[in-house]
C-alpha cells in the first residue's frame, strides 16, 4: 500500500551540475580542473574576473619562478609544450647578503643546476603565457567549464555544495574548492579562520631591461628592508621581486617611474649594465597567513587561499601548485577504490599530506625573513658566514639545490611528471 509519508520522506538527489565547483580563475584553479579532469571528474571554474582580463597579450611585468617539480605538473597536464618557448631556464642562484651601493658581500650562496642531474632547477614563465594556456586547454577540455565573469555571492551545503552568482543563479557540485586567494570567501563564508601577522613590509614587483647578458643567472640580495630577487626572462631582461618596510615601500611604490629607477639602481648594481623598467609596476603587502584548516563538509581549499608565505623563497606559486596536484590525486585515487571522493576523511587525506610542508615552508621563509632583515652588524657576520659554509659542503649545497627543485618531500605523481 503506497505511503504518502514514506513519500514526502524521500527526497531525489539534487543534480549537480559538475562534480567539483572550483571558485577562483587565477592559475591553480585552472590547474585543478585540468588534472581532475584526467580522473575523469568535471569542473566548473568560477572566475571573477571577465574574461577580456584574462586574455592581456602585452607583457605587463608579470612573471612566476617554476621550479622543476611545477614544470613537470605542466607536462603532465599538456600546458608545457604551449609555454616552453617563452621560458627562461634558471641554471644558477646566487644569493648574499647586501647593502645598497655596496654590492654582494664576500660569502655567498652559489647554487648550479649542473650539480643534479635533472636539469635547470626551474623556469622562469611570464604570466600572459602561463595564463593563455590555462584559457586554451580549459575551452579545449569537455570535462572543464571556464565561468568568466562569475562572483560568487553566498554558498550552501546540504547534501551536495551550492554556490549562488551574482544575479541569483545556482550551481551544485559534489565538492566545492576555494582557490580564490588570501582573503578567500569559500574560506570565509565555512567558517575557517585564519591565523598569521603583517610583515610590514609590501612587495614592489616589475620588470626591468638590462644591457648586458644574465647568464640564466638568479639572484637573490638580502637587503636591510627586504630581500631584492632578480630573475631571469628570455632575452635581456629580469623580474625584480623587491620587498621593502614600510613606510619607504609606499613612498617607492607611489613614485614616478623615474624616481622609482633612481631608487632601484643602487640596490640593483651595474652588474647588469643600465637597467630600464619594462611593462607595468606593481605592489603587494606581504603576510603570513595560514587557514586553520584546508577542508571541511564537502569544501576544500588551494593556494593562497590554504596559505600565504613570504615571497623570499619564490615558491608562493609552487606551493598551491603542489596543493593541486595532492588534491587531484587525493580525489583520484578515492573515485578508482569506489569511495565518496567529497566525504570529509577522504578530504582529510590531502590535507594530511600538504598541512606540515605548508607549516614547514612558513616557518622557514618566516625565520629567513626575520634573519637577513635587519642591519645588525653581530648577526650579518654571523649569517654571511654560515652561507660561506653551506656553500662549501657539496652534499648540503645539493640537498638546498634539489629543494630549489621542488624535488624533495612526498611528491604527488603529477609532480614526478606522471599522469593520474
């Protein structure tokens, strides 16, 4: 005998419209839906930006340092053939201590890609060329949803995850991830809290044209104010990554971009020969800031929106690529062994896996930090001698160089170059 109460009890399973909701169109969304899409999972790319922003063509000063470990993630994903050409190989770091108008001090850090065996340690990519890529092989791939000009207003999980658009518009997945940066609202809106400090100190980032060769050098001065990275682009031209306290760094990054030149160019040397700004400038207040937890009811969380480290080691971007891979993996494997890839202690696994090489790397590019900025002559003597010695045991000189990799650690498969 048919049971209206029995009826209104069962409820049919809401239709998701992909199996994984991704907000955040930056770099390690795209990537995420690319590598879960090996593992037969569809995505739904949420972007804020529109999609005009996302197809700049000019070079306007951007560009990222792939370690290895990334490079071979992009292979695996079939995005580095599109982009090789338009990298730069780093072959050497050398990293000292320094004072502007003084030059590199006697001990120093020198770090040779011919010491391993891979090859270069990673690849200097500017952004218009990572990200056109991303773009293509997005549109390209049945599996992926690309939603340019998409702002997520409010989300929901009751069953499955649902997020709301700007204009009332719903989307339900099986699993929803925030890659949407530091001030990430899919972290905000579940409730995660965040914990971290301001390092008082922002970050002036441009390109500059130099006269003479880099050699496929990088380099990276430890500043009083800051560390100053240059790193090589294709051609006669280097990425300036200059972290400075502020209040100067408001004054430099307000300036015009002469006066900016005239700031640079001390802290910068004539090792180069002239240098020259090219494309545009920008800045960025560095923070530490850690999410209390990567995952939650059916929610989880990449990048800058999981993390954000001082810039100092240049591995902002490898991390959150390295979250992308454990992720996709993580999801992988639960789907081929039958599991329920949303349910929290699968998500659990991943962030197990990622949660101590995040804390790890913090902690370090914090202490780093706090060792080189400063002027103290005590600890600068102190610090120039231990680079001195690092540099001088060949063992510890290549287990820092293979760190430079990304080599080192539980490498996700993506990661070794490998497929899911």
């Amino acid at each position: 005998m048919d049971n209206p109460q029995a009826r209104a009890i069962v409820q049919p399973m809401k239709k998701c419209d992909a199996d994984i909701l991704i907000v955040g169109g930056g770099l390690n969304g795209p990537c995420l839906a690319l590598a879960c899409a090996q593992a037969g999972l569809s995505s739904v790319v949420l972007d804020a930006l529109p999609e005009a922003t996302r197809e700049d063509v000019d070079f306007d000063g951007r560009a990222y340092a792939l370690a290895l470990a990334s490079v071979r993630m992009l292979e695996a994903l079939g995005i580095w053939d599109e982009v090789a050409e338009h990298a730069q190989p780093m072959l050497e770091i050398k990293a000292s201590d320094g004072r502007a108008g003084e030059g590199a001090a006697p001990f120093f850090l020198h770090f040779d890609h011919a010491e391993i065996e891979e090859g270069p340690m990673g690849h200097m990519l500017e952004d218009r060329f990572l990200r056109r890529a991303l773009m293509a092989a997005m549109a390209a791939n049945p599996r992926v949803t690309h939603r340019a000009g998409a702002r997520v207003i409010s989300q929901e999980i009751n069953g499955v995850a649902s997020v709301t658009l700007e204009g009332g518009e719903v989307l339900r997945g099986r699993l929803l991830v925030g890659a949407d940066g530091k001030k990430s609202g899919v972290a905000e809106r579940a409730g995660i809290k965040r914990m971290g400090w301001d390092y008082g100190q922002t970050a002036l980032v441009c390109a500059v044209t130099h006269e003479l060769p880099h050699n496929g050098i990088a380099h990276q001065f430890f500043m009083p104010g800051g560390p100053l990275a240059i790193l090589p682009l294709p051609g006669n031209r280097s990425s300036i990554v200059w972290s400075e306290k502020e209040p100067r760094a408001s004054a430099l990054a307000a300036a015009s971009d002469t006066e900016f030149l005239e700031a640079l160019r001390p802290a910068f040397g004539d090792f180069l020969g002239d240098i020259s700004l090219s494309g545009q400038r920008y800045s960025y207040p560095l923070t530490l800031s850690l999410a209390q937890s990567f995952v939650a009811e059916k929610l989880a969380l990449v990048g800058d929106a999981a993390h954000g480290v001082h810039p100092i080691a240049g591995q902002g971007l490898n991390l959150g690529l390295r979250d992308v891979s454990a992720l996709a993996e993580t999801l992988a494997d639960a789907k081929r062994r039958g599991e329920d890839f949303a349910r929290r202690d699968v998500l659990g696994r991943y962030q197990q896996w990622r949660r101590f090489d995040t804390a790890g790397l913090a902690v370090a590019t914090d202490s780093v930090n706090r060792l080189f900025s400063n002027d103290n002559p005590a600890i600068r003597a102190v610090r120039d001698i231990g680079m001195g010695a690092i540099g001088a045991v060949p063992g510890l000189r290549r287990k820092f160089i293979r760190e430079a990799a990304g080599l080192t650690g539980d490498l996700p498969r993506l990661m070794r170059g490998r497929g899911l």
